[in-house]
C-alpha cells in the first residue's frame, strides 16, 4: 500500500470512528499508536481529548501476554518510545483502572469483520487485556473495535482461531462499521 493509500485510509477510518455513536456517548477510550502498517489515530486523540473525553493508550509492563497498562495522555506530545519501540504513554501520564475503560480500538495483522475475529502479532497482549477489562466491568458492557485497512480484511475461513482469541464486537475500515454476524 502506498503511503498515500495509508493517509487516505486512515483519515477516512478517523471520520467514521468520530461519529459513531458509541464512542460519541463514550467518556473513556482506548485507542493505540499506530505502527507503520497500522492506521494512524493520531488525530482523534487530539479530538477526543479536546472534547473532554478521556483518551487512553497501552503501555506494555513487562514481556508476558497481558501486561498492558491502560494510560491517559493529554495529546499525542505524551508519547514516547516503549516496548519494542511503539510509541507509548510516558512515564508521567496517569494510569486508569480497567473498569473505567468503556471502548476500546484494537490494532491488528488480520481480520475477519462477519465474525469479529482478529489476529494480532501472535503475544496474546490484547486478548488477555480484553478479558481483564470485562472481568473489572462486572457486567457492563465493554466495545472492543477492530481498526483495519481494507487491505487487512479477510473471509472467515482464512483467519485461525485460537481458544483464547477474543472476538471483537465491530471493525472499522474506511468503508465503515462492520458488525460481525453471531
């Protein structure tokens, strides 16, 4: 995909996630700083934190699967370089409990929008993080949104499963929301 094609995805992935509805009523997000090969959501964490919403970002605590922090940043200047050089929320920015968190947008290798399945870069950091943060909701409702570039979009049966995987509950593309067919 040429760095264009990149762009122009990405700021139309970013236009479809600022008017969702479930993000509009949303008061804390969990969003993630895009890799190379990853749309870029850099915009929103200004336009989100600018509307008074509470913008939150992984840091990655330790190697074993799991070990992600969620960290509210005032704008993208709050990122450093982490784990394995993704850009992460520094040191100074605040932690917030996982029962707070109510969205949250997943980066991804893969995914299969008909289902919600999703295939990341095999650690199991967002799976294991995900069902943490419905344990701490005790009930309450948690989104969890694929991001992807339509490039990354597959039919079901070319996406494996794993016992763990974590289906999401929608994935946005340039094209939109797709909610998986359950």
């Amino acid at each position: 995909m040429s760095p264009e094609a990149r762009d122009q995805q990405s700021r139309d992935i970013c236009s479809h996630l600022a008017t969702l509805p479930e993000i509009v009523t949303a008061r804390c997000l969990m969003l993630y700083a895009a890799l190379p090969l990853e749309p870029d959501l850099d915009s929103l964490i200004t336009h989100w934190t600018e509307a008074g919403k509470w913008v939150v970002l992984p840091r990655i605590e330790g190697t074993a699967p799991g070990h992600i922090e969620p960290v509210r940043v005032r704008g993208p200047e709050d990122l450093v370089a982490g784990y394995q050089g993704i850009r992460e929320p520094g040191e100074s920015c605040q932690r917030i409990p996982l029962a707070g968190i109510e969205l949250v947008l997943v980066p991804g290798l893969g995914f299969a929008p008909e289902t919600g399945a999703r295939i990341g870069k095999g650690r199991g950091h967002y799976d294991t993080f995900l069902t943490a943060c419905e344990r701490a909701r005790q009930g309450q409702p948690l989104r969890a949104l694929g991001v992807a570039f339509h490039e990354q979009c597959l039919p079901p049966d070319e996406l494996p499963l794993e016992p763990h995987d974590r289906l999401l509950t929608g994935v946005v593309t340039a094209g939109g929301l797709t909610l998986p067919r359950r």
